[in-house]
C-alpha cells in the first residue's frame, strides 16, 4: 500500500507575491480560484513584463525571483507563440510543482489546490 504525502516547498514573500500575481491573473475571468486554476494551469502563460507591472518589482529583483522559481519547479521559461494578440516571447509557464499528482489533463482535477493555497498564504 502506498501512501501519498504532501510535499511543500517553502517560498520567500517576493515569490509568494510572484505566484500570488499569477493565480490573480488566471482567475480575473473566472468565478473562484479552484475554477480557474484547474482549468488554465496548463495552458496559461505570463511574461516578466506582465510580472512586473503587477507587482511592481523592479525587473533585476525579478529576474532572480523568477529563477527561483524555476529551480523549484513552479515556472519553466519558454516561448509563448505569437497570435492574433501577441508577437513571440518568452514566458514563463507552470511546471511539475502545482500539478496534482493524478492529472489527466481533464481540467477538473489538474491542479494541488492545497500547493497553490500554501503558497499564497
């Protein structure tokens, strides 16, 4: 029998205000958070530029904020594909850390709900 243990990374105020921006933006369209997150953490994607016109740190401060993100598997960087409403950029988008461990890509049940709460804290 295997058991399943909840494995929480502690963040510092700077990242938890980073990933507090970007729930906040993938819920403006949404009804609650839990709606929002399930349904766009596989898809939803945010620049530093975006980041830092909502939190207002600097863009250096940033740049290292963002790289811990990165190392503790929150972000990864990419290239969001240029459409009708942007040019091609990097972007950052969810990595392993706030997916639940039984995703199906069903958009109910992608997202640890009980990872991003801890986080925003």
């Amino acid at each position: 029998m295997s058991t399943i243990t909840k494995k929480f990374t502690k963040f510092t105020e700077l990242e938890k205000q980073v990933i507090r921006a970007w729930c906040y933006e993938i819920k403006s369209p949404c009804e609650t958070l839990d709606v929002a997150m399930n349904s766009a953490i596989s898809y939803w994607t945010i620049s530093a530029d975006e980041l830092t016109q909502i939190t207002k740190i600097p863009t250096k401060k940033l740049r290292g904020v963002l790289s811990s993100l990165v190392k503790k598997d929150v972000f990864y960087e990419d290239v969001r594909q240029a459409d009708n409403f942007w040019e091609d950029e990097i972007c950052f988008f969810a990595s392993n850390y706030f997916y639940s461990d039984n995703c199906v890509n069903d958009q109910k049940t992608d997202c640890n709900m009980d990872k991003i709460y801890d986080a925003i804290k």
